[in-house]
C-alpha cells in the first residue's frame, strides 16, 4: 500500500474516469473526486465530493497526493460559457494547476480533446501534437487554455505537466469496423494504459501534449509522443 503511487482523479464518475477505475485494478492508490457519487469503491480508493470551481476543495483534495488526473469538465461540444464552461473548463481548470501546484504535487495529467485540433483536415495526415491548436468551438478553446496554462506551470513552477488529448472516449472494439476511414476512437482499456503511461513517466518529464486513440488503420492523430512515453495501444481498427 505505502508503494503505490497516491493519484487524486477529478470528474472520477465520468466515462474515463470509469475506464480509470475498471483496468487500473489497484495499480494506485486513489483519491476520487466528483460533484456526483462515486460507487463501488474497492479498498484502494476513497471518494470525496468536490466541486472543481472551490479551489480551498481542491486544495484539500490534493494534500498528499503525488500526482493528479484531471478530467472534471464540461464536454459538451455545444455547452455555454457563462453557464458552465467558464466556471468549469476555465476556473475549475486553473485551481487544478494551482492546487497541484501548492499541494507540492510531482505531476497533473489533464484531460484535454481532440477538439483542440479539430479544425484539420484529417484526410491528408495524421495532426502531429506540435501542429497550430486549431478549436472550431469554444469548448476546444477552454481545452487549448488548459494546454496553454500546462505550458505555464511546467515553465514559471517546475510542476510536469502530461496534455492528453482524447478522441472518442465511447469507442469500442468490434470485429467489423471500417479501415478506411479516419479514426480517433480509444477505448476504455487503451485509455487506462495511456494515462498510466502518462503518470509513470520519468520524472525530467516536464511539460508534453500526448495524443489519445486507439491503433488505428487511418490515424487522425499521430502518436509518435503517445508512443515515446511507452504507450502501445491494444486496440483499434488496425486490430481490428
């Protein structure tokens, strides 16, 4: 128990956090926040409800831990500023970087988009990770300042700060699927092994933007940095 890595999840009642929770098994020692309950918990984890826009919760939350997975967020494509994405995808982005930071945490890994991105016609290449952030909505703004604010952090603090740009967090593998076009799906378990990836990552680690999809036959985002942290997806179309 006193080896395990202590990882503080916020949004841990979401999709991901799910995936997280179903094939780490007890690789780590969890702290799992939400504003919803989180069930089923095994003896290595513990829940806390917390609301990310209360930077004092936060704060709380992450005394003791040595890195936190940050998810919590509004991931609606067409959510409203005011109502959620400023106080949830700007404010609740920003007390994660700053709890982290004051809390003396080695390392956040946060939960960005491929909305970052979007904008790229991905029937030419693969988007590589240092291509222009390009949202073609305001939610894949809010995702390209928690990239900015990861640069900030790991530059003015010396925290490392891990980007993770998710594709389609709902994929799932099936015998079928179509090699032709492009994908960007990532399922639960290559979910669970990236972000592993991400927070066992060598401690000189100090800021990265990682791409996260499955194997796919047609990539819609390069995964030469997923890959350079160990990443190895099981899944995908080229699996397929």
């Amino acid at each position: 128990m006193a080896d395990k890595m202590e990882v503080l999840v916020t949004g841990a009642a979401g999709l991901v956090g799910g995936h997280l929770r179903e094939f780490w098994g007890d690789r780590y020692q969890l702290r799992l926040t939400d504003i919803r309950p989180v069930y089923n918990l095994a003896a290595h984890e513990e829940y806390a409800a917390m609301d990310i826009t209360d930077y004092e919760a936060f704060l709380a939350a992450c005394e003791g831990m040595d890195a936190v997975v940050h998810l919590a967020a509004d991931p609606s494509m067409d959510a409203e500023f005011y109502e959620t994405l400023l106080p949830l995808n700007i404010i609740g982005c920003y007390n994660g970087f700053e709890a982290a930071r004051q809390a003396g945490c080695k390392r956040i890994v946060f939960a960005s988009s491929i909305n970052a991105i979007l904008g790229y016609d991905p029937d030419d290449y693969p988007v590589p990770w240092d291509a222009p952030v390009y949202p073609v909505n305001v939610y894949g703004a809010t995702k390209c300042f928690g990239e900015a604010l990861g640069r900030v952090y790991a530059h003015q603090h010396g925290l490392s700060c891990i980007m993770v740009r998710i594709g389609g967090a709902a994929w799932q593998q099936c015998g079928d699927q179509d090699t032709i076009r492009r994908e960007a799906g990532i399922t639960g378990r290559d979910q669970a092994q990236l972000f592993a990836r991400c927070l066992e990552a060598p401690s000189d680690v100090d800021f990265k933007i990682v791409h996260g999809t499955s194997n796919h036959a047609m990539q819609w985002m390069d995964l030469e940095v997923s890959r350079e942290l160990g990443y190895e997806p099981e899944d995908g179309t080229a699996l397929a």
